[in-house]
C-alpha cells in the first residue's frame, strides 16, 4: 500500500513506537564557523527596515519574494541581487506567501484578514480575498494546482478555501473587514466619538474582490490557530495547529477537505515539513517530530542539544527540508540534521530569531533561504549539504552486476542497528522505504506492514505471468531482515562498517553478508526473469527489521497479513554460510532456543560479607547451586526427559555426516558436528548481582541468564514445562529462605526442512551447475525464529541455500562476502524461482 492509498482508506488512530527517541542536534558555538564543513555557502543578504515573516521563491523567474512586518512584499533578483521592487496592498503584517506551480501567480495573507493575488511577471495585485467572517490574521497558506483551490489558515481556528478564478469578480468592497462596523473596536468611547482601529483598504483598478461562501469556511477546524499548512500529494491538505494536532484532509470530495488523519503532537505545531513520505512537525517547545505518513507511526523526536534551560522552551517558527538533510530554524539561528548520519552543525544565521525559512533547486544548485527579525533576508548556497548519503549512479532499471553493487552499497550504508532504535530508528525507517521503492521500481507491488513498537516488515510481491490452462501459479516466499547487529568497535574494522568497501574480490560492510547481500541477490534474480518475461510464478518478500532482536513482533503482524499474503507454495531464505570456503552448500536444520532469567532474591538489603557473612544463606551461592543441578560433570542435561524423543542417527544420516567430514577442507570430526547440530544444549551466559558490584558485598539479588538449545525432535512447549518444574523441584530441595523468579524471555522453534522434496533437488541441480560441485547438505546450532513459523502458518516447506563462506565474519569485525558468492547466489536463485512447482505437484 502505498502512502496515497493510506490515506486514501480512512480514519486511522496514529501508532506511536515506544522509544520517541530525542536525539539531540550537534551545536557549535554561536557565530563560529564549523571546523569540519563549509556546506552552507552565503551568496547574498538583503535588509530592510523590518521583521522578514515570510518569503517564497521563483526559481525560474530568478524572483524571491519576502512579507515583511511593515506591510510589503519585496521582490528580490536572485541574479544581480538586486531589489526589483515592493509589492504594496496590505493593510498589516505578510505573515505567509504561496506560489502556483507555473510561477505566474503570487498568494500573499496577512493579520489584515485578507488573502492578496499578484501577477508575478507585471508585478501587480489582481484579487483581495476575503470573508463575511472575523478570521482575525492569516497565519498559513497554500495552493493546490489539482483543484486550482487557495486555503488559508486563521487565528479563529477556522480553515478557508475557494476555487480561483482569475475571472471571479463575486465581492463588495462595503464587505471588506477594513469596511465593516466592529462592535467592539468601532463603538463610541466615553467621549462619544467614533475612532475606528481599522484601515482603509486602497484597492488597485485592476484589483477584482472574490468573497469566500459560506460553503468555503471550516470553522473550528483546529482547536486553536492554524500556523501551518502544505499540500501533500495534490490531494491531502496537512494542517497543524496551536492544539498540537496535525489533520490530514481529503480534497477530493464536492463537499470540501474531509478529514481523515489525524496526529497528536502533545504541544503547538508552528510548522511541518514534507520529505518524500516523511512528515516533520515543529513544536513550540523547540522538539521537532518525525511521522511516517504511510504507517501513521511517530518515530522521532529531534531535540537541540543546550545547558540553557531557557533554551529547551526555543519556538520551531519554521523548519525546510531538503532531499538529504533538514534545516531547523529558531531564535538560535538554523540547526542542521543531515538523513543517515550523525548531526552536523548549528550555525548563526541572522543576529535574531529566525522566522521563515525555505528550500529550492535552481540550475541544479540547492539554496536554503531564511528571514529573521534581524531585518535580513539570507540566501544560502547548500548544494554540498544536499550531497545524497544513498545516491544512484544509474537507473534503477538496470539489472546487471553493477548496478547490484550500487545497490548493495546504498543498502549497506543505512545503519540498521535494531537493538538501539534509540539511536537508528531514523535510519532503519528510511531503509525500509529505500526497499519499497526498489520493490516497486523493479515492477513489484510493496508495502510497509507496521509492526507495534518496532521496525516495519517489508512487503512485496512480483506477480508472474497468467498460466495458459487458467490454474494457479506458484508462489514462493522469499524471508530475509534488513536489521544488522551493531558495530561499536569501529577502530578494529579495516573501513568504514556502513561504508562498502570492495577490496581483492570481496566486499566488506556491516550487513554485507547477514543479511543485505542475499535480499539483493534474489531480488535481482527476480528482477532478471521479469525483464525477460519468463516470470511464471508469485514471488512474495517478506524482509522485516527486528530478527535480530529476536523477530520482535514478527509473527503477529504476519497472522494479522494472512490473507494479504495469500497462499504459499515454498519459502525459501538464505541466511546462513558454508562449512568451509570452498564447497556450497543447502541447509536442511536449525536449532531452537529458549532463554530465560533466574533470580534468587533475600529479603535482606545488599549487606557487608565482613558483617552479615555467613548469617543468612546468600542468593548468588543458591543461584549457583541451582544452576549446578542442571548438567553433570561432562555437561548432559539432567532435566527429566530431556533426551527421550532424541533419535539415534539413521544410516542416511551416519553417511551424509561420513561425507561431509571427508570432503571438508577445514579440519571437522563427526562428534563436533553431533554436538553442533543433532543434539541440544544449555548454556549459562552470565549472572548479574545487585549492590555497587564490590568484593565486599553480599548481594541482595543475583540473576542468572540461560539458554537451552533444542532440536526438531523436541518439543519446544514441553521442554519449557519440564524446565521451569526442575528449577521449581531442585530450589526447593535447597530449602533456602530466599525466593526464586524465573523468566522465559525469548523462544524459537528449531527447524527441519525435507531434504527430498522438489526445492532442494531444483536447488542442488543449480548449485551443481554454478560450482560444478556437489553442495553440503548441512545444519547448524543457532536459531533464527521466522522459519518455523512461515513454515506453520502457510503450510509450506522451507528451504534454506547458504550465501557466504565460513569466513565472512558474520555478527564479527570486517564482515564480508565474497563478490562471486552474491553474483553465484543471484544466478543459482533465479534457475531456481523459475523452476519450483506449486507444492502439490511437487
């Protein structure tokens, strides 16, 4: 779904994720230049007598256009710098400006309650707009080319719009606010004289009045006044007010903006901003809000960096975005935040509070244009500030080995960090939207699916040509996770980790290899066979972002996609490695796991060994008797039944084990292999005890964390009952006076795929074609908690073809792959896709 169809389908309560995270912008000294950076380039500043409240720039015309708080509007040659002229016809403060797309029209409001047309090439007022109603002053407004509609919003939280005619002459200069009787401010005073406040409106000949109808006014559209307003899409009017919402409206009924969305900011929205399908939202008290239109998910709070507490409260008066960065202005001058990267710089962009604020390309060249109470008006050159983090060399449409590379490249560089949002939730976001994109550019139909409290799940499906019988096509599904563990010690990786680098055959980067190399290889795979119009199949990714975070939400947001999805004839994957180097290979297994915490606790506070020693029994004493019941002395689980449905080794198994230490090319036996992968484990990982963690404390708590490795011929539900009563039963034979709390925070279920059927033959013939070598049928110890699960739910096998080599360093420093491995991968994929059957035929 894209974010237009989101929209589209209706009221929807925004989703919030846990983590709001508030990450700070990086500030310099006020008024000192950036050491690191000369990205904003000033090319001009114009002055004048008053306040700059709001401006619009005409880059085809070379004409930037600024309201002042005297009442005008200077019109600025952004060629020779010079001032062109001053457009006069309000009667009060510019306090907005707005342009049509064919920059023939300039839209001006004002605190005079009048909305002003200009000619822009002869430089003269053709409209005043006006309502019958007390509006009080026009603090937003925009135009829309698809309805050829002005709206402007008011201090009486009220929405006004009206289809522009430039012929429209429907108005009664009596019926001007500057005309009419107030109550109020025109009554007699004590004197009995009559001193009216208002000002007479000196309308130009060629000046035509418009009246908005009744039709045309939304009272109370906000619960306060309506600071900002843009145009999403040609069709979605975003509005933010002084009530902390932001609306999102329809404008395509007859009856006038329908409103369908709706945000809480929880304080005075003073501005927003669009980037692609990114809203940003600046607050009164100086934070700055990111919302995901599409999912209606707040995944930000952007927040400057100060030990001036007076500074916390900084007003968000205006915001701009660019492609790459954006610009947040205030009294502190302009902060900017650059996508995909750490913060960059705050800069003193005028000695004052900076009051409007604008990006726009002109002769391929990005300015930011910013106006403050300074008097000044600054252009600024951004262009290296703009400089894109993910850029494409060529089009997207290109399918060869380069643009593979390019891609990977790009999809490397977001740090998909999922175990600290706090810090990459931004980027993860972003990613997740970079793959829909290349979804749909390369003919998919792909969606985010929002997850509670976490990264989206990746979407999309590559529909395959009509069968000529009118029988179903195969579907495969393809699972992988944009998500990559962190890479904190950056001093021990040879480059940059979220930079590619490509250095004697292999390509070194965080997620290189787990697991943003294989997503590339399948989609690219698909991609082929769809150019070529051999695509007879449906071809369904699922890439989610949390896996390792242990598939967080994973399952849920499926069952809740079911029918979505459809029916599922094989899911596939490759998220794993060789045993060796040198000989390919199919995976057929993967272990489950359980993990659980085990606390004993004392009623008694952390205590002095040298005082209570020896008083009472200790909790880290009982925790590390309890956990010494769970293994003998050569580590065979003692948990009852643990090894019962374990099976001996079949003579298939006995040979296929025979074979693969034989042919190895790294030193391996069977009885390593057996422990690896047939049989299950328990692991302790670490205790942790409370008090300062000093040799003299005798600790109030002690939490031990355990893992329990299980294969396919356990039972997952039944070794976690036969755990938690053994820890019950063998506590209690300690006949401690402490308590015992135990946990299971993560379960996955192992895995076993069917070596025989139709997808590892089709496999294994591929991969025979490609390496000219028989692969290893192989299994292994770890866990990934999606196979099993998509296995259940769709009721279709598994099968999993490895990618890398031993030594790609997964979840390690230097992470690599081997570029013929992802090239090999690629091509062994698409001879696959093309040929796996539906299931039943299989």
């Amino acid at each position: 779904m894209s974010c237009h169809e989101a929209l589209e389908a209706g009221p929807l309560a925004p989703r919030f994720l846990p983590l709001h995270p508030k990450i700070p912008f990086e500030r310099l000294t006020v008024g000192e230049p950036d050491p690191s950076t000369e990205d904003e380039l000033l090319v001009h500043r114009w002055h004048h007598d008053h306040s700059v409240l709001s401006t619009v720039a005409f880059p085809t015309l070379g004409l930037l256009f600024c309201g002042t708080y005297d009442h005008q509007i200077m019109v600025l040659d952004m060629d020779t710098f010079e001032r062109r002229g001053t457009l006069r016809g309000h009667t009060g403060s510019v306090l907005c400006l707005a342009k049509s797309s064919d920059e023939k029209f300039l839209f001006s409001g004002g605190s005079d309650s009048l909305v002003k047309v200009w000619d822009v090439v002869e430089l003269k007022e053709t409209h005043t707009i006006y309502s019958l109603v007390d509006i009080g002053d026009i603090f937003s407004l925009c135009w829309c080319d698809a309805n050829k509609t002005i709206y402007f919003g008011c201090q009486n939280a009220s929405i006004l719009f009206i289809e522009f005619d430039s012929e429209m002459n429907t108005g009664d200069p009596n019926s001007l606010p500057s005309n009419r009787f107030d109550k109020f401010f025109d009554s007699k005073g004590p004197t009995g004289a009559i001193s009216s406040s208002k000002k007479s409106v000196e309308l130009q000949k060629t000046t035509r009045l418009i009246e908005v109808p009744s039709s045309g006014i939304m009272s109370y559209a906000h619960n306060g006044f309506i600071y900002t307003m843009k145009v999403f899409d040609g069709t979605f009017l975003i509005t933010g007010g002084g009530d902390g919402l932001v609306h999102i409206w329809d404008l395509r009924s007859a009856k006038g903006p329908q409103l369908v969305r709706t945000f809480d900011n929880d304080d005075s929205v003073l501005s927003i901003a669009l980037q692609g399908n990114f809203l940003y939202c600046g607050m009164a008290n100086g934070q700055l809000k990111q919302w995901d239109l599409q999912t209606s998910q707040q995944i930000m709070t952007l927040q400057n960096e100060t030990d001036d507490s007076d500074n916390d409260e900084e007003d968000n008066l205006t915001i701009a975005v660019a492609d790459y960065c954006i610009f947040k202005a205030s009294r502190n001058g302009v902060s900017k935040w650059r996508f995909g990267s750490s913060p960059r710089h705050f800069w003193e962009a005028h000695q004052g509070q900076v009051l409007t604020s604008e990006v726009f390309t002109r002769d391929k060249k990005t300015y930011l244009v910013t106006g403050g109470d300074d008097s000044s008006v600054a252009l600024w050159n951004i262009t290296n500030a703009n400089t894109p983090t993910h850029a494409h060399r060529k089009s997207i449409v290109d399918t060869d080995n380069e643009s593979l590379l390019q891609h990977l490249n790009e999809f490397v560089s977001f740090r998909t960090v999922s175990k600290n949002p706090e810090y990459f939730i931004d980027e993860s976001r972003r990613c997740a939207h970079y793959l829909t994109n290349l979804f749909t550019k390369f003919g998919a139909e792909s969606e985010l699916l929002p997850v509670d409290n976490g990264n989206p799940i990746v979407y999309a499906c590559f529909k395959g040509q009509q069968t000529q019988d009118g029988s179903k096509r195969p579907r495969i599904l393809w699972y992988g996770h944009y998500d990559v563990i962190e890479a904190e010690d950056s001093l021990a990786w040879k480059s940059d980790p979220f930079k590619m680098n490509s250095t004697d055959g292999y390509l070194y980067g965080r997620g290189v290899s787990d697991n943003k190399g294989p997503i590339l290889a399948a989609i690219y795979a698909v991609a082929d066979i769809l150019q070529t119009g051999e695509l007879t199949s449906d071809i369904i990714f699922l890439i989610e972002g949390e896996e390792e975070c242990g598939s967080f939400g994973f399952q849920q947001t499926i069952k809740n996609n079911v029918e979505k999805i459809g029916e599922v004839d094989w899911v596939m994957l490759s998220n794993s490695y060789w045993l060796d180097d040198t000989t390919p290979c199919l995976n057929y297994g993967l272990r489950g796991v359980l993990s659980a915490t085990v606390e004993i606790s004392s009623d008694s506070p952390d205590r002095h060994s040298g005082v209570e020693g020896g008083v009472s029994r200790e909790p880290t004493m009982d925790l590390i008797k309890l956990f010494s019941k769970l293994t003998d002395d050569n580590g065979r689980v003692l948990i009852p039944q643990f090894y019962d449905t374990i099976k001996e080794l079949t003579p298939e198994e006995e040979k296929l084990y025979d074979h693969i230490c034989s042919k190895s090319t790294v030193p391996i036996n069977k009885e390593t292999l057996l422990a690896k992968w047939k049989f299950p484990s328990l692991t302790v990982h670490k205790i942790d005890v409370s008090g300062p963690g000093n040799n003299t404390v005798i600790p109030k708590s002690s939490t031990g964390y355990i893992s329990l490795r299980i294969v396919p011929e356990q039972n997952i539900d039944g070794i976690k009952l036969s755990f938690l009563k053994f820890l019950k039963e063998s506590f209690a034979q300690l006949q401690s006076d402490n308590h015992m709390t135990t946990k299971i925070i993560h379960e996955a279920e192992p895995w076993l795929g069917e070596r025989g059927n139709a997808a590892y033959k089709i496999l294994e013939s591929e991969i025979l074609k490609e390496w000219g070598a028989e692969p290893f049928y192989v299994r292994e110890g770890g866990s990934i908690p999606s196979v099993r699960f998509l296995e259940k739910i769709f009721k279709a096998p598994a099968a999993q073809v490895p990618c890398g080599q031993s030594t790609d360093n997964a979840h390690l420093d230097n992470e690599r792959l081997r570029v013929a491995n992802l090239y090999a991968l690629r091509r062994i994929l698409k001879g696959s896709f093309k040929r796996l059957p539906k299931t039943q035929l299989a």
